[in-house]
C-alpha cells in the first residue's frame, strides 16, 4: 500500500486471503480459509457463534423501560484514512466496470461507518414529535401535508459527518431495536405549524431528559428492523406509536452501482405508514443516494423521483430530489408538491435543500420556512450491549466498531472477515441442506416483508374481542 503500485493480480490486504479479486465478486464461492489458531479471541467468539437459525427465533418483545438514552455519538469526520490510502481505493477502482454492480464487492474496512445499516434506518424516526403530530392533523388534506413535512425532515440525521461512509452490511438475521420518548406537550395538536411548537432556544437541544416524567406525560415509539435476505439484500423494519394507533412498515433492498467517480445506491422497496384512528394508509418510496468524489473527500447527494399516495383520501405528493448539475446549481436541492387527486388541485409546494432549510408554501397563501440545522433531535434508547442478543446489530459488529474508533483498520478488518466468514458458511449449509432461511420478526407477504404483529392487526383483533364482549 505505501509503495503505491501493484503487481498485476495482486490482492490487497483488505480483501479476503487467498482469494482473487474476480471470485471475490462471486460472494458466496466455496473458499478455503486459515484455521485462524492465531486470531484473537473475540474473531474465534466470532466464528464459534451457532447457526442462527438453531438460535431461538422466537419473535422477542422487548420491554422499553429496558432501553437507556443512547450516549453513542459516533461523528463520521476524519478525513485522513480516505487522504492515506487513495492508492488502495484507485487500485479498488481500476477493477471495476461502469454500471457494475457492487452489492457483493467487499469494501475497504477503513471507509466503514462504525455502525449498521439497521440502525442508520432508525434516523429516519429521529423527529418522532414530527411523526406523532402526523395523526393530529384535523383533516386529510392537513394530514397528507403533515406527513409530507415529517418526510422531508427525516434525511438529514442520517449523515453522521461531512464525508460520506458506508454502514456495516447487515448480517442475516441481525436485528436492531430501539425506541424514543416523546413528552406530548412537545407534540403538535392545532392545525399550525408542527415546527413553531418550539422555541429557536428548544430546537438547538439535541436530547430530552424525560426520565423522570411519569407514563402518561410522553408517547412512546417503537422500531424493530431486522435483515430478512442476503440475496438480495432485504432490510425489513416497522416502528408503532400505540398511544395514538399508528405504524410504519418498511422494506428496503440496496443496490449499489459504479459509475465512475461516484457510487450510485438504489433504495428499492416500499413502505407503508397507517393511521388507524383515521383508517388511512400512505405508501412511499425512498430516493437513491449518491457518493461522489470518492478520490478525494466522499459527500452524499440524494437523487430521483419519489411518490407518496392515499388512495383513501385521494391526496398525493411527488417528491423530487435534484442531483446537481455539472456546472453550477445547488446542492442537495429538493422542489415537490401535494395535490388532490379528484380535482388536480395543488394544495401544498415545497422547495429548499433536504439538509438546509426548507419552504412550504400552503394554498391558502402562508409561507412557512423549516431550518433543519435547528430542529431538535431526539435521541433514541437502546438496550446496553450486555442485555442484547447475539445477533443485536451493536453486540454483532461490537468488536470491528470497537477497532474503528481506536483507529486499528487490520484489526477491524479481521473482525469483519470473520463475521462475513461465518455468514457464508452458514448460507452454504443452508444450500446443500436445503434448509430455508427462518425469520424473527417480518414475513413475506408477496413481494414485500411485513411485521409479525403490525399494530392494524392487534388494533383489529382487540376490537373484535370487545365488540364480542359487548
């Protein structure tokens, strides 16, 4: 790596040992590996971790209470690996093709993120107030516009630092789980702006100290995501606020792309919110995303068209995400607009800069302007790592995320490996034993996953029994 030349198939470090680089795109080959007599223990706990599906897959339900404000605050800003080993990711680049795709290439560990693909779904919550006040909405025009407004606002949070880096690969079977605590005073019920409902003084805090508010002063939102497929890559995940009768369920597959100097990420799937006091359902689709510049300072762009439709109510909104142009634009620019179907009538246009501010211009003729930099955050709670599962996003990759931080790159690199290692194993005995995959939480339902115990059913089934009480 410091010599900056390679010999002609060679294999970088990062890679697996003893493979090529052209199998190495097969991911899923019968390889020989070293017994690993050498490697630390935590890499040998690693490996010894039973075959997920001799583990209980019991769906779990985890209690809340249970769950601590999360203290992990892992900002992405380090600059300098990216700077030290551009000859690793030029030598990466020179074997690549235009348009390959790039779901079964391993990455360079030092362009990891230090946490899961799962739990970086669980950002898009990050505004539960936002999300909460969707319901409260006294119309389903308001409704649609207050869910529109919670969308925009959910992207921001997901970046953790200027330069763009890449989460863990979910494991399959790996399952993440957290909740938020919204104080309900803090919940927009009027039909004003959900965003006035602070003060420019509360919108910079970036956490609430609720710990001491009794049940019924907060709402609680729940999220469980959980990794249903390998191939392809299927990340299910659901999030419930019972209080006020309403859920999300997603599903989400990656598909990676080079494109040259950048690396394009389609976000296919579909997601479902209901509101269940209402009776309506909104289905929506997620944008692609984008790393560009990625020799010398990686940033993120989002791209493409998303819609958001109530067949119900008969209210849509299509929502574009503009890369930038060539020469000159802006960046991260996004322009959309609500509208009512029967009569074609735009009832709401919004413009602004996804991670910036935002304009919301309303029918009736109001302007309202939204400053994400300024929204608060709420912090999400976790279980501590000793009262996890094994196959709890933090407790799985606990050891490379541990390396990262210390700046030991082999290190996490071995880590990973092992754990990418075992995956394989256990999906090659899966083939030759014809044993289907198991899932803990989500079920496939023609071409989409959804949640066990969604909140319409329990909802459903609690009033039958009632009406049969009666």
């Amino acid at each position: 790596q410091r010599k900056l030349s390679f010999a002609s198939g060679t294999t970088i470090s990062w890679l697996e040992p003893k493979i090529s680089l052209a199998n190495h795109f097969k991911n899923g080959a019968a390889q020989n590996f070293p017994a690993g007599i050498n490697k630390p223990a935590s890499v040998r706990e690693e490996q010894s971790i039973a075959e997920p599906c001799q583990l209980t897959r019991e769906p779990e339900e985890i209690n809340p209470d249970e769950e601590l404000e999360d203290i992990c605050d892992d900002k992405e800003d380090d600059l300098g690996a990216v700077e030290e080993q551009r000859s690793v990711i030029l030598h990466l680049l020179s074997q690549l093709k235009l348009g390959m795709d790039l779901t079964r290439v391993v990455l360079p560990t030092f362009i990891l993120e230090k946490r899961s693909l799962l739990e970086m779904y669980a950002d898009f919550m990050s505004h539960p107030d936002l999300f909460i006040a969707i319901t409260n909405g006294t119309t389903p025009e308001e409704r649609m516009i207050r869910f529109v407004e919670y969308y925009l606002t959910s992207f921001h949070e997901g970046r953790k630092g200027a330069i763009a880096k890449k989460p863990y690969n979910p494991i399959i079977g790996e399952t993440f789980h957290c909740s938020w605590r919204m104080p309900k005073s803090d919940v927009a019920t009027d039909a004003g702006s959900n965003f006035s409902a602070h003060s420019p003084s509360e919108q910079v805090t970036l956490s609430k100290d609720v710990e001491g508010q009794t049940e019924l002063d907060y709402y609680t939102v729940k999220f469980v995501a959980e990794q249903v497929s390998h191939h392809p890559p299927v990340s299910g995940f659901y999030a419930e606020c019972i209080e006020r009768k309403m859920c999300v369920n997603a599903h989400v597959w990656t598909k990676s792309k080079f494109l040259g100097m950048s690396i394009g990420v389609t976000m296919i799937g579909e997601g479902l919110l209901s509101l269940l006091e209402h009776g309506e359902e909104y289905t929506f689709s997620l944008p692609c995303a984008y790393a560009r510049s990625i020799l010398t300072v990686p940033w993120v762009e989002l791209g493409g068209k998303v819609n958001i439709n109530c067949v119900k109510t008969g209210y849509s909104a299509s929502i574009n995400f503009h890369t930038k142009p060539f020469y000159g634009g802006k960046l991260h620019r996004v322009t959309g607009e609500v509208k009512q179907n029967m009569t074609n009538t735009v009832v709401c246009r919004v413009q602004g800069e996804w991670n910036s501010v935002l304009e919301f211009t309303y029918s009736n003729g109001e302007t309202k302007y939204v400053d994400l930099t300024k929204l608060s955050v709420t912090r999400k709670r976790v279980r501590p790592l000793e009262k996890q599962g094994p196959f709890e996003s933090r407790r799985l990759w606990q050891h490379v995320t541990e390396s990262l931080r210390d700046g030991d790159i082999d290190k996490a690199t071995e880590h990973k490996r092992a754990l990418e290692e075992q995956q394989r194993n256990e999906e090659r005995l899966r083939a030759e034993t014809e044993t289907p995959w198991c899932t803990k939480y989500f079920l496939k339902e023609g071409d989409g996953w959804v949640y066990h115990k969604p909140l319409w059913k329990t909802v459903s089934a609690a009033q039958t029994q009632q009406a049969d009480a009666n």
